[in-house]
C-alpha cells in the first residue's frame, strides 16, 4: 500500500498542510496514523478518491496511462 506524508499529499492535491489538519479534524478527510508515532499520513485509495478517481472509474472511465499531465479519460 502505498502512504504519502502530508507534506507529500499535499503537493499532490494542491492543498496546504493546514488545510489537511483541518479536513482531518473535521472528519472530511481523515489522516490514518502510525501506531507508534502517532502521526499523519494517507494512502494511496484516498489521493485517488480525493482526485475523483475512483468515481470516474466506477462510472467505467480508464485513465489512459500516457496522457497523465492533462490525465485524459475514456471510456471502453
């Protein structure tokens, strides 16, 4: 499984880190977080829900690998 540090998630979906620790306190995205540390971080299921990739997908879109700047859509 793929985790990102919210650092790194936060690039990924154009947000600040402070907005994550909202989100996080306010449940719309919640941070999961290491046993022994306590801190936050994500997985890969939700920059991918985040991005609305998984709607898309379920309505049968696929993203077509080589188009991922732009990240075009078709439909089978």
């Amino acid at each position: 499984m793929n985790t990102y540090r919210p650092n790194e998630f936060r690039k990924l979906i154009a947000k600040s880190t402070h907005t994550l620790q909202v989100w996080d306190r306010k449940g719309i995205l919640k941070a999961h977080r290491s046993p022994p540390t306590n801190r936050r971080f994500y997985t890969h299921d939700q920059l991918s829900e985040i991005l609305g990739i998984k709607e898309k997908q379920t309505r049968g879109y696929q993203l077509l690998p080589l188009m991922k700047p732009s990240l075009k859509w078709a439909v089978d």
